[in-house]
C-alpha cells in the first residue's frame, strides 16, 4: 500500500469508528468524538462534525463553535455552523412537552355556558 492509501484507509477506519461511538449514549465516546474536531486530516474532522450531529447532544455546541472558529475553509465552517443550528433544535420529547404544558395553561371551559351565541 502507498501511504495515500493507508492514510486514506486509517480515515475510512477512524470515520467508521467515530459513528459507532456517535451511537452510544456514554459522555466519554461524546469526549472522544469532539476530540477529533481538532484532527489535522480534514476527513476526520468532517466526520467527527457528523458523528457529534448523530450523536444529538447539545453539550457538543461549544467545540463544534471553537472548531468553527479554528478553520480557515469556507466549506468546513459552514458544515459545522449547520451541526450547531441543527443540534439547537428542539427535540420532539422537548415540543411534545412544550404542547403540553401550553395545554395546561388553557383555563378549562366553564360547564353549561354557551361560547356560541
């Protein structure tokens, strides 16, 4: 093997392995994740801004926010400022609950009055 290919395998293999650990719900395979973002191979970067995404959790935020401010690739900070806008969202548990709790809210009908006159 050239050292392009093996390079270029040890990213194919690091990739694969950042999006097993972006599976987990552990914080040290998140620590490991966002360790990455700081890799010299912009291929192991751009996968460890997509297992941080997969992985779903908002503490990535702040080293996605440094990594964006330490690239110089147009292409790269936008990658990563769409991972942070989309890690903002509102989970479906989070709107779920925020219906619900706007339903709460809502004074209850008083009982024999007729709102349609």
């Amino acid at each position: 093997m050239s050292p392009e290919e093996k390079q270029e395998a040890y990213v194919q293999s690091r990739s694969s392995e950042l999006m097993d650990l972006a599976m987990t719900d552990d914080p040290d395979s998140l620590r490991i994740i966002l360790s990455e973002l700081t890799n010299r191979d912009p291929g192991i970067r751009s996968a460890a801004v997509q297992a941080a995404v997969q992985f779903g959790s908002r503490d990535a935020i702040p080293a996605l926010m440094d990594a964006a401010i330490q690239t110089d690739d147009a292409h790269e900070k936008a990658a990563i400022q769409d991972a942070i806008e989309f890690l903002k969202l509102p989970s479906l548990t989070e709107v779920a609950q925020e219906k619900q709790n706007a339903l709460s809210a809502q004074p209850a009908p008083v009982a024999g009055t007729n709102s349609a006159r």
